[in-house]
C-alpha cells in the first residue's frame, strides 16, 4: 500500500501539479463547448433548460476523451511503465491509483465549474442537485472504462480518434441514465433508479477495469 | 543450475523469426555480452527475460523453478535499464529515483542519492527537471538504479548509449564489482566492452531472414 | 474436460478444422437462405395490416438477430483468447467482426427500408434501430482498432480487450436504448412489436435464420483459413499446402 501511496499517487498528483496548463484545457474546452449550444440553438431559457443536462453531459464525455489521452501516454513513451511492471507489484492495483489520480485532477475541478454551467443552460437548483450527483457517479466510470482503451491505443502514434471511436459507443447508456436522471429531477420525479444503476454500472467497472486495464498495458508493450 | 536460464526460446516478431531453440544460463558472477547485428532480436530477448513480453514457445527457469512462479521475487532481484530511460523528464532526477525507489520497494535515503549522483557527475543537477539535462546526463540518472538498489540480476539494454568516455568507465568498473560479488549481468552494446569490464562470456546472435 | 479443444489452438488443426466444416455450413445455409426467403418472400400469406411490405422481416429478422449473435460469438472468441492465449481464437474473432459488421448494416438498411412504409420516413430512433446502430459502431470501433496495430497478434488480444468491453455493454445499451426510447416516445406502439405470428409466416422466417446463421458460419470459416495463411505463410505446413495445390492444378 505504501508503495503505491508514495510511488504512484504521491509522483502523479506532483506531475499534476507541474503539468497544471495541460489539466486545465479539457476543462476550458468543456466549457466552450456548452457555450457554443446557446448560440448555435438560440437562447430561449425553456429550450436551454431542456436540452441544458444533455449537453453538459455530452461536453463532459468529449472533454474526458481529450483528458483521457494523457493517462498512460507519457509513461509509456518514456518507459516509466516499463519499470512500473518490473516493480513487483500488481499492474492493476497501479492501474487503479493511476486512475484515482486522474479522476481527482480532471474531473473533480469540473465540480467548482458546474454551477457556472447550471446558470449558463438555465438549470433549476433540483436540476443541479441531479447534475452533481450523475457526474459524481458517472465521471469516474468514464475514467474507469476509458483507461481500458487508453491502455490499448497507448503504444499507437495516432490514437486520439481511435480512442473516441472506442469510447463514445461505451458511453452512451451513462449518458441515457445521467440525463434521464436531470429530467427527472426537472419534474420532480424521482430519479433513484437511475442513480441506483449508473451506481451499479461504476461497482462493476471497479470489480473488473483495473484487470482489463493491466492487460491493455501489457498487451501494449509486446 | 543456479540463475536464470533461458530453455528453448523462440522469439517471433511481425511473422519474422527472430531466434529459435536459443538455450542459455545467467548464472552469479556472470557477465554476459550479448552481440548481434540490428535488428537479430537483442531488444526482444532482453524484454523475453525481464518477462514484460513472452516468448513464442520456451520458457524461463529461476534457479531450476518456472519463472512465472517466482516472478515477485525475481523483480526484487532484477534491474532493467532500456532503451527507453523509464525517467520522467517533468520531474527532477531525485525526485524521479524517489518515486522508482518507492515503487520498487527499496529504501530511499536522500543522502546516498545525493552520493550516486554526484559519483555520476551530477552535482548541482539534482534538482533540475530531467528534461533540462543533455542526453548524456540523463542517461547516467536512469543508470544511477544501479547503484541505489540492491540486485543480482541486472538485464542492461545498451546502456553505454550517450555516455562519455567518463561515463563508460565508470559503469564498466560497476559492473565489474557488481560480477565479482555474485552479481549476474546481461547486456547489449554497439561497441566492444573493455577491459574495465572484466571477464565475460559472449551470446552472438544472427540476423535471420 | 475441454482439453480435446487444445489441439485447435495449433494453425495448421484450425485450418484443418476450417477446411473439414466449410462444406458443412456452406451448401446447407445456402440451401436454406434461398428456401427461407423464396418461400418467405413468394408464398407466404400476407399481412392483414401491412400488405406484402411486411415482407421484410424475412431478412431484417434474421438479420438483426444474428448480428447480436455474431458480437457474442466473437466476444466468446476472445475470451478464449484470452484465458487460454490461443492465437487462433483472435484470428477466429477478426474474421467474425467484418461479416458481423454487414449483417448489422443489413439489419440497419432493412429496418430503414421497412420504417418507410410504416413509419412514412426512413429513419426514426426507434429503440431497434437504434441499438442495431450503436452495435454497428462497436463493430466499428473493433474493427479499426484491429487496423490500427501493425503487428496482428498485437492487435488480436487488444480488438480482444475491446470485443469484450463491448459485450458487457451490449445487454446494457439495449435495455437502456429501449427505457430511453420509451421515455421520449410515449405511447407509441413499436411495429415490431407482434402479438404472435402465424406458423406460415413463421417457418420460412426460422429457415431464413438458420439459413444466414449457417451462411455466417461459412463465412467466417472461409476468411479464418484466408487469415490463417496470410499470418502463417512462411511455416512449412503453408509452404506444403501451397505445393499441393499448385500440383493438383498442373496435373489438371
């Protein structure tokens, strides 16, 4: 445990902090996407209210597949993976903190951001309330599940629409239960049936993604 | 047979045979010189012994055991130095051996690291991202592993690449004591080894169509 | 209890195997496809709502089907390939995904055709149809990233990875798809949806789906034997077969 504490979480949460500008553009780029819906559908307040949930989401899994490139790429070309897999420890335990840190730095400033977009798309608080509790549970399946494609398209010169061919197909049942949920809550419905299975969808992706994601990376450095 | 022991290896890559049957022991005071031209495999059967690829058929014995049952131990025992330096240039040399010393399980005492790296001429770049230093340099912080953790096994993918004569020297007399006490070294390089070296055993490989 | 399935997992046995099967699935799913759909497509009663265009689920039946069959049968391909390290099963798979990938657009062009008729307008995102696009896209997605790698083995495991990744999101997509579809559509009653069907519809629509699932078979054992000597002609056994045959062809 504390070999993968200081090794692992302690080295990526440094080169987070060193590497701040490449975190924050995901994020920037989230954020303009959601403004270009204003524009391009127009701005009546009942039309953004409405498809407000859809797009966010939407952006959330756009901008997750620019972040996600960078999860294994520099280990990889460097050959800190290489050595990772020589330290005797258990490449999916590795995996999964590599993970953790990524979700912690990328996708947990979207939380500070998401009430600048709930006013943006005209969101109800009960609305926002939804939001947050979907991207809590939702981002880290993305993570999750992402780094299984990371782990193989990593070792690839071009992988980047690669990786968004993979992923965008896996992703849409979170993205029906996520925004189904923000609906539901738009109405006053309630909505803990979809929480329950985007929930159950991110206990199996933390049962088995680290496995799938160990043997990704090992598949890439044949 | 004490060490590690390559039985029948076959190495086939992009449908081209690299090697076949290749039977060899890595034993305790050994060095062994692993020569061939490009491209013959040397990369491939170096990354088949550190186990991070497997081999078409054949297997690999740790002291007469299957590897695959004794590979924690084996990785406590192993150093691997590849092509590809394992340093990530974002973060300085101390805290890039901090963090590997970390992940590799082995105590990591500032004061000796200091010591290495200084033996290694890097005084006063210690603290430096990686990536500010010139190739040579970095090159000698992914070797100072082999100073700062104890192992028998060291499987080196040329490692004299971008050292100065300075260098080669000094990772050659390292190598030099680490076989006379008990220590166990495979590696590949593109010029001859010296003397400083001391005795070894060549492993040629061919180029094979 | 399945060690008699190793020797398989050896090229040239596959091959083999390959060459003994084809005729098997060949001849009798085409036998069955031309029956099924002669007999679905010409005598079979019409539709008292829908006229002849019902017509249609003679092929877009079996088709939507099996390409839900072929991503699970390629999924299963790769988890062979996974636990048990058979380069076979992954040559297996990347020759089930192309195959897999038509059928679903035949499912996908036949459920437009049909929604024209019905729905007035080729396209509507209804909830089969929309599965049948998204399993078109995780095809796809296996598919390129097969291509992607240069060294095949390679890029058998990682398709591998990918295939099941895909198939545990297969039941969730449809469920999903389906209560989304439900939610935006209301009370709209899907066409597809039958109480029951008459046996005389019925049988040539089963012989129609043995047919193609037999004709899929043949398939892809004939782009495995294709893949099998593209990954394995510089072994001997390939350079004999080669010999053999090019005998056989002086000698006629």
């Amino acid at each position: 445990m504390n070999t993968l504490i200081n090794g692992i979480f302690k080295r990526d949460m440094a080169l987070a902090f060193r590497q701040r500008s490449e975190l924050a553009q995901p994020l920037m780029f989230l954020l303009m996407v959601i403004t270009l819906f204003p524009l391009g559908i127009g701005p009546g307040p009942v039309t953004l209210q409405k498809i407000g949930p859809g797009v966010i989401w939407i952006a959330a899994i756009l901008s997750s597949l620019l972040a996600m490139e960078r999860l294994f790429r520099d280990d990889f070309w460097d050959g800190s993976l290489e050595q990772y897999m020589l330290s005797g420890q258990s490449v999916a335990a590795i995996a999964a903190v590599k993970v953790l840190v990524h979700w912690l730095v990328s996708f947990l400033p979207l939380a500070l951001f998401s009430p600048l977009l709930a006013l943006f798309l005209n969101l109800t608080v009960d609305m926002y309330i939804a939001l947050m509790l979907t991207l809590v549970l939702g981002t880290p399946l993305l993570s999750l599940v992402g780094a299984i494609a990371v782990g193989l398209t990593v070792g690839l010169q071009r992988g980047g629409v690669l990786l968004a061919l993979l992923l965008i197909p896996v992703f849409i049942p979170l993205l029906i239960f996520a925004t189904s949920a923000v609906d539901s809550a738009a109405l006053q419905l309630p909505y803990r049936a979809q929480l329950a299975i985007i929930g159950a969808m991110l206990m199996l992706a933390m049962a088995s993604a680290p496995f799938a994601i160990a043997y990704a990376l090992k598949v890439s450095q044949n | 047979m004490a060490g590690l022991a390559a039985d029948n290896l076959t190495c086939i890559k992009r449908d081209r045979v690299l090697f076949s049957d290749l039977s060899f022991c890595l034993s305790p005071g050994q060095l062994i010189y692993l020569r061939g031209p490009n491209g013959a495999g040397k990369t491939s059967l170096l990354r088949i012994l550190t186990g991070l690829s497997a081999p078409e058929s054949g297997q690999l014995l740790l002291n007469d055991e299957s590897l695959d049952k004794v590979r924690d131990s084996f990785n406590q025992q192993l150093i691997y130095v590849g092509h590809k330096a394992g340093i990530n240039g974002a973060l300085t040399a101390m805290e890039n051996l901090r963090f590997w010393c970390a992940q590799h399980g082995t105590d990591f005492i500032a004061q000796r690291a200091y010591e290495v790296l200084a033996r290694l001429g890097l005084v006063g770049l210690e603290d430096v991202p990686v990536r500010m230093l010139s190739a040579g340099q970095q090159r000698r912080v992914a070797l100072s592993r082999l100073w700062l953790k104890q192992a028998t096994y060291w499987i080196l993918d040329e490692p004299f690449t971008a050292l100065d004569t300075d260098g080669i020297e000094l990772l050659e007399t390292h190598m030099r004591e680490h076989v006379a006490n008990q220590g166990a070294i495979i590696t590949t390089s593109h010029q001859p080894l010296s003397k400083q070296a001391g005795p070894f055993t060549e492993l040629v490989l061919e180029y094979r169509l | 209890m399945w060690k008699w399935l190793h020797p398989y997992a050896k090229p040239e046995r596959a091959y083999q195997l390959c060459v003994t099967l084809q005729p098997y699935f060949l001849w009798p799913g085409i036998l069955c496809l031309v029956a099924g759909s002669i007999w679905g497509l010409a005598f079979a009663p019409q539709d008292y709502q829908q006229g002849d265009s019902f017509r249609i689920i003679y092929i877009h039946v079996p088709s939507a089907i099996l390409s839900m069959s072929t991503y699970v049968a390629m999924a299963v391909a790769a988890l062979v390939g996974i636990v048990w390290q058979w380069r076979t099963a992954f040559m297996a798979m990347i020759a089930m995904a192309p195959i897999g990938a038509v059928v679903t657009f035949i499912a996908l062009f036949t459920g437009a055709a049909w929604g024209k008729p019905m729905w007035g307008t080729w396209w509507v995102w209804d909830a089969r149809l929309t599965s049948e696009l998204i399993l078109l896209f995780l095809y796809l997605g296996v598919i390129a990233l097969y291509g992607a790698f240069e060294d095949k083995q390679q890029a058998g495991k990682a398709a591998g990875v990918m295939a099941l990744v895909g198939v545990v999101n297969v039941p969730i997509i449809h469920y999903s798809v389906e209560w989304w579809n439900t939610l935006h559509q209301g009370a709209t009653i899907s066409k597809f949806d039958k109480p029951s069907i008459a046996p005389e519809m019925l049988w040539p629509l089963l012989i129609a789906l043995l047919g193609l699932a037999l004709f899929i078979a043949a398939v892809t054992v004939m782009r495995m034997k294709n893949e099998i000597i593209r990954r394995e002609y510089h072994r001997p056994w390939v350079k004999d077969l080669a010999a053999r045959a090019l005998g056989d062809d002086h000698a006629v």
